[in-house]
C-alpha cells in the first residue's frame, strides 16, 4: 500500500465516521489508532497497517462501500485482502459474541493486525470508558430508557471482554474491569435500597 493509497483510505473512512452518530465519530476514530498504536507496540506487530485497519473497522456497517472504495484506490490484492479480513474479522467476532456464541478456540486465524484492530475497538466498549460510551450511546442513539441501558452496557462489556484477542488488551483492561466490578456492586446496592 503506498503512502498516497492509506491516506486516501483515512480520508474516505474519516467522512464516514462524520455521519455517524456521536459515539462513533472522529474521536472514535482516534481513539481506535492511538489504542492500536500501543497495543501494536507492545505485540510487536507490523505498523504499517496499523493506521489503515484501525480507520476502517467501524465499516462492518457498510462493508459492500468499502470494497468498492478500495476497488478505486487500486490497491494490490495482497493489500485490499488485509483490510478486507480485518473487517470481516469485526464482523465475524461481533456475530458471534452477539449471539452468545463465542469460543475462544473457534476464533478464525487472521492476522495479530486484524487482532490488534479489533481488540482497540472493543477496549473502547469495556471497562469505565466504555461502558459510559456504551450507556450514553444506548440513551441518546438507541432510545432506552435508563434501566435497561444499564443492562445491555453492562452485558456488552462482559460478553466483549472475554473477546479480547492479545495480551496487551487482556492486561490492559483488567485493573479497569476490577474497578467496575466493584462498582457495579455499589450500583446495585443502591438500585435496590440496600444501603449497607
């Protein structure tokens, strides 16, 4: 992928987080590379798509537009079919956990990119950021009232943070989950007026 190819790519993926909703937006976007970034760092991966896999996730959304995209580009195969597993992984993990289906042992082999993509995206649905993103994104995008929005942020950090696929995420995300442990627990005394 040349210079000119990723920064087009960045580009086209930065207008379509633009008309996505608050929670998905730009800063979104940020967020999922400097996460990428560190976790790449720290596994030892290749940065060269580092960058691009990260831009392009949140195209699980409308991935028939970002073939086509990448069909203008020109990219050569080799490269188009990085990018085009690491949102299909996306697709693929959160299809299964989803469903409840999840099995570490049945995750499909793909690259530590694909992984590192993946995981800095979910890190931004678990622990004390993400489950406020979570909730915030339940009320204003999905119209839940607040009860139930607790429950579908909390589910969703439990289901995805069994998904994460390196070590740097899994180290990364533990001391925060402790923290919400606990906090959910003092949440739940005080929902059920059990004040002790």
């Amino acid at each position: 992928m040349t210079e000119r190819q990723a920064k087009k790519i960045f580009e086209f993926a930065s207008n379509f987080y633009r008309e996505l909703d608050f929670a998905h937006n730009l800063d979104h976007l940020n967020k999922t590379i400097q996460i990428a970034r560190y976790i790449a760092e720290r596994e030892n991966a290749d940065s060269k798509f580092i960058i691009t896999l990260a831009a392009v996730h949140q195209f699980h959304l409308d991935f028939e537009r970002l073939e086509l995209f990448l069909k203008e580009v020109m990219l050569n195969d080799a490269d188009m079919e990085i990018i085009i597993e690491s949102v299909k992984f996306k697709i693929y993990m959160e299809n299964r956990v989803e469903s409840g289906q999840f099995r570490s042992e049945l995750v499909p082999i793909v690259s530590m990119e694909s992984r590192i993509a993946y995981d800095a995206d979910t890190l931004q649905l678990i622990g004390p950021y993400g489950v406020i993103r979570e909730l915030a994104c339940n009320i204003k995008s999905r119209d839940m009232d607040l009860k139930n929005a607790l429950i579908d942020a909390r589910k969703a950090a439990k289901l995805y943070c069994k998904s994460l696929q390196t070590p740097t995420a899994r180290k990364m995300i533990r001391m925060p989950n402790q923290v919400m442990e606990r906090f959910w627990d003092i949440y739940q005394l005080w929902d059920t007026n059990s004040f002790s």
